[in-house]
C-alpha cells in the first residue's frame, strides 16, 4: 500500500502496460531536448552574431545564461513536483522550454535572446530531474536498470549530434530553425503528458525553503558562471576569484543553514547513505575526467587531422551506436559483477581508452578511430547508467525528490566543472600558435592523457561501495564462500 500522506494517481503495480512502454519514451524525448540545446547552438555562434549585429564574444552570454539558468532552478524541482505533481511540473517544463524555443527563434536583439534562452533553461531545469523522479516511482527497483539504461541513451546522443544538426541547419536553412525545431517536438511531447504521464504528488508538503534556494541558487548559479567564462579574457584573475570566493561562501552558507532546518531545500544528510554519496560523488569526479572529451576530440580531429566539422561529428556517431548496443547487456552485466564490480573496473578502462585516445595521430587509419570511439561509448553508457541508477537504491520513496534534486545539480555543475577541466588542460598542454598540427596533436594528446589519469583516480569514490550495494537494482546477489 502506499503511505497515507501519499495520493499516488497509480503506482508500479497498477499503470497499464500502454503507459509503461510510452512513459521511457516520453522521458527519454525530453532528455533529448534538454542535452540537445547545451551543444546545438555552439556551431552557429557565427551565423548568429552576424545576424544579430553583435561581436561573436558577446555570444557567450547566450550559452552562458541557459547554463545559469538551469543550475539555479533545478534545486527546486523536487520540490516543485511534491507541492504539484509530476505531471503538472513535467508539463509545464516542456512548456516553457518550447516557449522559450519560440520566443528564441523570433528574437532580433541579443538582449531578447539571452532572456529568452533563461526561459529556456527554466523549463529545461525541471525536466531531467521530474522525468527521472517519475521513472522512480512509476518502476519498481528491479525494472529500474532497464529503464534508465533506456532514457539514459538520448542524454549521451545528443552532445554527438547537437555540433553536426546546427552545422547543417546554418548551413541549409537558417540559424532561427535550432529553436523552431523544438516545438513540433514539444507539442507532442505535451499531449503524450496529459495521456499518459501519471501524476505523484504529496498531500502535505513542507514549506519551500525560500532562505536556502537564495543561498544554493545565487552560489550554485555563481559558480556555474564562473566556470563557463573559464579561461577567457573578460575577466581579470583577480576578479575572477572574487566571484569564485564569492560563490564558496555563500554555498558554505547554506550549508550552515540547511543543518538548523527540518526541511531544507536539499537533504544534505542523503550523503550519509552510502551508495547515494558513492553514485553522486563519483559521478562529479568521473565527469571531471571524462567530461573534456567532446572538445577535444573535435578539436583533435578537425584542427590536428584537418577533417571537416562533418567527418569529425560522423567520427564520433559511433559512440552513439554503442551506447544503444550496451543496453542490451547492461543488465546482465550489474546482474553478475554488481555495482562495485562494474564501477570500480569501467572507470579504469574509461581512463585507459582516454589516454588510447592519445595514440591517434595522422598515419592512424579511420577504422582505428571509429573503433576507439565505438568502444568509449559502450563504457561511458554503462558508467552514466550505472551511476544514475545507483542513485535510487536505498533511497526510501520519501526522499526521492530530494535525491533526484541533488542529483542533477551535481550533474549539471559537473559538466561545466569538466570544460573547465578541458580548458585548462587545453591552455596549459596546447600552444598559443595553431599554424603547426603536428604540435597541435601533441599538446592534444597531453591533455587526453592528463584526463585520463584523473578519471583513473575516481575509481577511488568507487572502492568505498561494497560488494552487494545496489543489490535490489542490479539483482546482484554476492556469493557466499564455498558456493
């Protein structure tokens, strides 16, 4: 039965077989909206600015603000579907992202742009955190792996295509297009809510923690600025570690805060669970690793190999189709190695493929290339699938938002932490001059090999799991001595 407090619209049990084909899909689509907007503009920055009359710097603020906005918003995103249900909040989410596409798409100014894309990253915000709440409660544990493996793939999809489609709209349509093509698939992705989304809601919710989202919001999105203007000139150092020693103190601030409350905006003491601190933990410090790569390689193909922005993203595409392969043995592999197992072992070989990565140069054949990335796709889909579900396994229904929340804005600072990783590595390994590939590819491979090396050292998060962790989910059961 489900707690008084709780007036489940339907629970794993009781959703019809329809729903639960459709409500992965449904999830997986929003995932891919959400993962497609933070790559598809970067090609078109050019076309753009020129459109709008503005320098190509000023373009930063467009990226940047979707940024922001999503790591301000997504910690009340729990929140949010408790107070008014998953379905009202999911829907809502992909409303305003489809109307912020819109209103981007019409825009004639910079100023109107970068507004626009803040709604953007508002209805972005709620997405990937409510879906993933939903599939929690809509599945049971055991159904968990499947269906994140499944959801997760659009997430690791569209970074791969999101530089080749605003290559080829810029190229064949015009720049206004990234935006318009996110509404057909928004209105669709509206009335599949009201069909099929089942709606979870708590009856009494505790009252919104209004001081910690001042303080989490304004540090956490602080940072995030901070981090996306990494290593530019606009900034000078000293002003730069302002605003980084800005951030710190008021994210230490409410930590102090959070620990007077009942309710805090995000529970802190979630961490105390072992397997929830592994998967978040040791999801940041992989990303910080792995999290370079799709700017790397690019560069490493297209400026140190001298392939076309085409033939660069077709080099990557195989990682996509690896990551759809891996599902179909995902499961079976958590089911006979278990999460420590798994985590402990992919992150080694992630760290080695990275620093293989490191051994492509101009005599390497493509078929050597396209291996290489069919391979790293495979195991970054089974690390991203592994830590997401990892999550959720001994977390109590009651705490799901708030794990979901925690979740995500762990997620979201890491990837901005690993392009600035990728920077650094960039600017400390490459050369200024770009004349001469071949020390191009040299400072390139340094940094690969750099990031692989950090990512190795993650495995340390990993070790502290142990052997039967995560059992419910993986259905791993640890084999007692003698059989």
């Amino acid at each position: 039965m489900n707690p008084p407090d709780r007036p489940i619209a339907a629970s794993s049990s009781t959703l019809s077989d329809a729903t639960k084909r459709i409500l992965p899909w449904l999830v997986a689509v929003a995932f891919f909206m959400e993962s497609l907007d933070t790559t598809i503009l970067n090609t078109a920055v050019p076309a753009i600015s020129s459109a709008l009359g503005v320098g190509p710097l000023s373009m930063k603020a467009v990226l940047a603000s979707y940024t922001l906005s999503l790591a301000v918003f997504i910690p009340i995103s729990g929140w949010m579907a408790d107070r008014f249900g998953t379905r009202r909040v999911f829907a809502s989410a992909i409303g305003l992202f489809t109307l912020g596409s819109l209103l981007c798409g019409i825009s004639n100014n910079i100023h109107l742009l970068v507004a626009c894309r803040l709604l953007q990253g508002c209805g972005g915000s709620m997405m990937v955190p409510v879906g993933r709440l939903t599939l929690v409660r809509a599945f049971a544990k055991s159904e968990l792996l499947r269906t994140m493996s499944f959801v997760s793939i659009p997430a690791l999809v569209a970074p791969m295509l999101g530089p080749i489609a605003g290559g080829l709209i810029v190229g064949y349509l015009h720049w206004r297009f990234i935006f318009f093509l996110n509404i057909p698939i928004g209105l669709a992705g509206l009335i599949l809510v009201y069909l099929h989304l089942p709606d979870y809601r708590e009856e009494n919710t505790h009252p919104l923690d209004v001081v910690g989202l001042i303080l989490f919001g304004s540090g956490i999105g602080l940072l995030s600025y901070v981090l996306e203007i990494f290593g530019e000139h606009t900034l000078s150092s000293r002003e730069m570690s302002g605003l980084l020693a800005m951030s710190l103190v008021l994210l230490v601030g409410y930590g102090i805060h959070s620990r007077s409350l009942e309710f805090p905006l995000l529970e802190i003491k979630l961490f105390s669970i072992r397997t929830f601190r592994a998967a978040v933990s040791g999801s940041f410090f992989t990303r910080l690793g792995i999290g370079g790569v799709p700017f790397l390689l690019p560069l490493l193909y297209q400026v140190g190999l001298g392939f076309t922005p085409i033939q660069s993203g077709l080099l990557v595409m195989p990682q996509a189709l690896a990551a759809m392969s891996m599902k179909v043995i995902m499961p079976r592999l958590l089911r006979s190695v278990g999460y420590r197992g798994v985590l402990v072992s992919n992150t080694v070989i992630l760290g080695v493929l990275l620093m293989v990565f490191a051994t492509i140069g101009l005599r390497t054949p493509v078929w050597a290339i396209v291996l290489q990335a069919f391979l790293y796709g495979g195991f970054t889909s089974l690390q991203y699938t592994s830590m997401n579900t990892l999550v959720y396994a001994d977390i109590t229904e009651q705490d799901t938002s708030s794990a979901s929340s925690i979740a995500s804005t762990m997620q979201q600072m890491s990837i901005s932490f690993g392009v600035a990783i990728a920077g650094l590595a960039t600017a400390f390994f490459i050369p200024t001059s770009h004349s001469n590939p071949a020390e191009m590819i040299h400072g390139i491979h340094k940094a690969l090999i750099a990031l692989g090396i950090l990512t190795i050292l993650s495995t340390i998060v990993f070790r502290s799991l142990k052997s039967g962790d995560g059992g419910d989910v993986s259905l791993y059961t640890v084999p007692h001595p003698g059989g």
